[in-house]
C-alpha cells in the first residue's frame, strides 16, 4: 500500500520535529538538533534493524529519508512557536506515525521470516526506540517507560496484525485495519488521559513494611 | 550442562527483579517496568551477540526467555516487599547468575570460532551489559562501573575459562570451575565489602597542582 | 597511508585520556576508567560496524588496540595533572584523531561498496559516536551536540574526501589534503573559540509567542 509510504514519510518527519523541539528544551546547537531529528525520526527502524540483523537499516538503503528528518528539524528551528500552537494537530500525526511504525515494522520482520513473537517484538522496537534514543541522548528517562498509553498500544497493534494475518486477511486490508486500531486507540488514550498504572517501588515496599519485620538495604543501593 | 542452563534462567530472572525495582525506584509505569526487567535480564546477551555478530540474539531463537523476565518483573510488581526482604537470598542469586552470563558468553563466541581475546571480552560483555542499560536507561551512571568488585571478577573468569580449555580440561569440568570460582569469588567481594580503588580526577589533579604550576581548564569542561 | 594508521593509534589512545578524564571526574573506580577509555577511543568504529554491518568490528579484528585505550586510561590514572597541564597539546593531537577517524570511517564504507552519502554519514558517525558513548556513560549530554565545532567539521571533511575521490584524486593525495583539511579547520575553530548558533526552544517559541495567541503545553511536557 503506497498511502502506508506516505504515512510513514510524515510520521518519520513528525518524530523528527519532536526530536528537534527536545533537542531545542536542552539548548542543543543546530548540528545537535538536526543530529537528534535524525534519530528519533529514523531511530526505530535503526535499532530494530540491527537487533534482528535485517540490514541494510532503513536509511541506508534510502539515504534520501534522513532529507525529511533534518528538514523538519531546520523547520522546528525556523518556526517554533508555530508548531507548538499546533499542539493538537501535532499529536494525531504522532499517532498516525505510531500506527505506521509499528505495522511496518512487524511486516518487515514477518517477510525476512521472523516467529511470530519476534515480529510482535520488532514492531514494538520500531514504534518506541526513537523517542526512547532522543530520551537518553537529552539525558532524561524514556518518556515511554513513564507514562502515557503508547507502548502497550503498539504492542496491540502489532499482535493484532499478526492475528489478523494468521486467519488470511490479506495484507491490503490487514494494513488498513490494524493501522486504524492503533490511530484510534491512541487518539482515545490521549483525549480521555488514559494511562498505564505505576510502580512506586519506595512507597509500595514501604507500606507492606509498616505490617512487616526489619529491613535490610538493597544491593543496588547507593 | 543442564544445570548451567537452569543457572542462566534463574540469573535472568534474578537480574529482571534487580531492572524492575530500579524501574520502580523512578516511579515507571507498569510497561517500563517490564520492559526494564527483559532489558536487564537479556540485555548482556543482546549487546553481545549485536556487538560480535552472533545472530540471532538470544530471545529471538528463544523468545519465551522473556516470559521469564517479564515475569519476575511481574512479580516484584505484586510482592516488592517480600522481595526487598530477601536481600541476601538475592545476592547469592544474582551472583551465581554472574557466573552463568560470562561462562555462557564466553562459550558462545568461542564457539563461533572468535579468538580467544575477544572470547573473553564477549564474557565480560555478557556479565555486565544488561546492568549497564538498566542503568542508562534509568538515568543513571552504570554502577558496575564505579564501584564494586563485580566487571573484574566476570573478566576473571572468563580469562580462567580460555585458560583451562586450553589445557584441554574437558567442558563440563570447565564450566563446573569457573562457574563455582565466580561465584565464590563475588560471594567473598561482597561479604569483605571489596572494592577497585576509585579515580577521583579533581582530587588527584588538585594534589598534583599544590606542587604544580599554572594551570589550564581541559577542552571539555563546560 | 601507514602515517594514517598512527595518526589513528595515537588518536585512540588521545580519545581514551579525555575517557578517562570524563570518568575521573565521576569517580568511577580503576575498572570504570579504563572501560570508558577503551569505549572512547573505539566506540566510534564499533558504532559504525554495528550500524553499517561492517563486521567484524575493529577492535575484534585487532584485538591489541584495546592494549592501546586501556593503556592511555592507566597512565591517566597514574600521571593526572601532568596531562592536565598539557591540555594545549591534548587539543591539538584530539584534531589530529577527529581527521583520522572521519577518514578511515569514510574509507571503510566506500571499501564496502556503500552510496557516498552512506559513506559520508560513516565517516560522521567514526568521529564523533566514542564521545558520545562517554557521555551517554557519564550521564552527560553529548558535548558534541551542544557546544563547539566539532561535528559538523568531521561531515565536512568526509564531504570533501568522497567529492575529491569522485574527481579522481589518488588515494594519498586525498588522504593528506582531508587530513589536513579536517586537522587545520578544528584548530581555527578551538583558536577563534566558532560555534553554532544554538536552539533555545524554550526563548524562541517565547519570542514568537508574545506576539502570539493562546497557548497549549506540548505532549512530551511533564
């Protein structure tokens, strides 16, 4: 389906500005924005290439991508404030780009003949490592593993395409089924702030404590 | 041996808790903390087979090895109580699951005919890749690498490992070797409280300088 | 070049001082500093390998040169303020490895039978990925993304390299002009302390914005 290309060419450029915007949060130089652009907008497809060893990576084999990502982060540079007003447009294409990742991710695994489980997998890492590489490399945790209802969605996508192409739904309408779950699923999870439950080791170790017996230090502890 | 691999599984489940407790220490959600938990327990393996091209990773040919870390991340979600309380249990584990990673490392890229160098790195790499992404991505400086006797014991073994098949000890006496001798050895580290010297450069450079001349602030000072 | 070849030993064992410094200043202990030596001065060909798929990466080729970055990361322990005051040449002998770095990393790819964009982006990713390691380890922002011209110099001269060798320039001729080239650019750019403009996100949407309408938070703000 070429209309999944064009979602994928927006989504990749959407990362990017994001990329840029964080990148800008840090008082990044224009190399470090355009550097950092690159990579949330490319980076999934990247770590998912080599963990599964399907090279070349995507933007290897069409240098012609890392145009759209540094482009739209020479944009963010140029006009910042405009794209920050256009906040909710901004996160329909978001989601629209993760629906994209993670299904062309999941097919690339499936055709070099991946298991099942292993494709699920690579279009989890597609759709998540970008934004969790922008993360590290702005030194802050991975948003992803912190809040929101974005890993999990992918992970649905992706075990729904594979379920979907187990009982012969052919691709055409497997795409555009499964890519319109994750989209929607995600607009909704946004709009109601739907969010995943969090761990608080401190607090829910402590709160047993108080019926509990002494305590010794974990090792990790500093 | 049978039992190495029964060591592997209980090492990365162990190592799972270790990832899932410091994702609960940042407070990630549900997800992270699952996430961080396969990263940790499977990350050694990953890095060392993406590193020296010994695909396919670990959790691809087996991917039920994550229902073992999400697992146990799982369960430090539903007892991080019982679990703090375990501490020493816990040690011995996680040090006895030290032994396995660097053995099996070891073994792997000796296998795939690496030299015996990089064998040895590839042991090292196993032993404390996972701990070091666990770290990185909960925004933390890895801790093997400032303090505790951990790296050096895993590249000990290692070395033993490449030393006693070359005298042409039979594998199954190797393993039982080198597997015991790590473990007794990090046993021993951690019930002497030892530890490497630490590098303190701005302490170190300082005392130079009362004896010293002018001085110059170093290119990445910021 | 056999003069290339030293260039790039001295270049790694120059990588591996500024490492150890990095971890030094962290107080990592003596294994730490030597870790995040080697990592410094050969992560940037180990990147480069992985994502390119240029196996089997340096240091497992040539195992010896992790003899190189351990030994640098030692004297740095032993002899910290001597190399500290010598920070001139440090800054010098640092531009002399960027420029062999960015060229082998060039070379390699081209080797390799990769488009020049590729090859370029190799030659970016040879200089500047070992820093960025150090950095990502050391819970920093990558230096390279945030201040000095450093980057952006590397991508100039691995330019200049694929645009001489489309003109038919031997080997050697273009080895020693981009060495030169990239080697004579960075002192300018230390001497007359140039930089890139930098993105403040947060002044430059505030700029816009005062002008502006009402305004939404973005996603990823916590």
């Amino acid at each position: 389906m070429m209309l999944l290309h064009y979602i994928f060419l927006m989504g990749i450029s959407v990362e990017a500005i994001s990329g840029a915007i964080a990148a800008g949060r840090k008082r990044m130089d224009f190399f470090g924005v355009m550097f950092i652009g690159c990579i949330t907008g490319l980076g999934g497809g990247t770590v998912r290439d080599v963990l599964f060893n399907t090279h070349p990576i995507t933007w290897v084999a069409h240098p012609h991508y890392l145009l759209y990502t540094s482009g739209a982060a020479l944009l963010t540079i140029c006009i910042p404030a405009q794209l920050t007003r256009a906040t909710k447009l901004f996160l329909v294409l978001d989601a629209l780009g993760l629906a994209a990742f993670t299904i062309i991710g999941t097919q690339r695994l499936l055709i070099y003949g991946m298991p099942e489980v292993v494709a699920i997998m690579g279009g989890l890492v597609t759709g998540i490592s970008g934004g969790m590489l922008r993360d590290i490399l702005c030194n802050d945790i991975p948003i992803v593993l912190r809040s929101e209802l974005y890993a999990v969605i992918a992970l649905g996508g992706s075990v729904l395409y594979v379920a979907l192409e187990h009982v012969q739904v052919t691709p055409s309408w497997n795409i555009f089924i499964t890519v319109l779950a994750i989209f929607l699923v995600r607009l909704m999870a946004i709009w109601r702030h739907i969010e995943i439950p969090k761990f608080d080791y401190a607090e829910s170790s402590m709160r047993t404590r108080k019926r509990g017996r002494k305590q010794a230090p974990l090792p990790s502890d500093e």
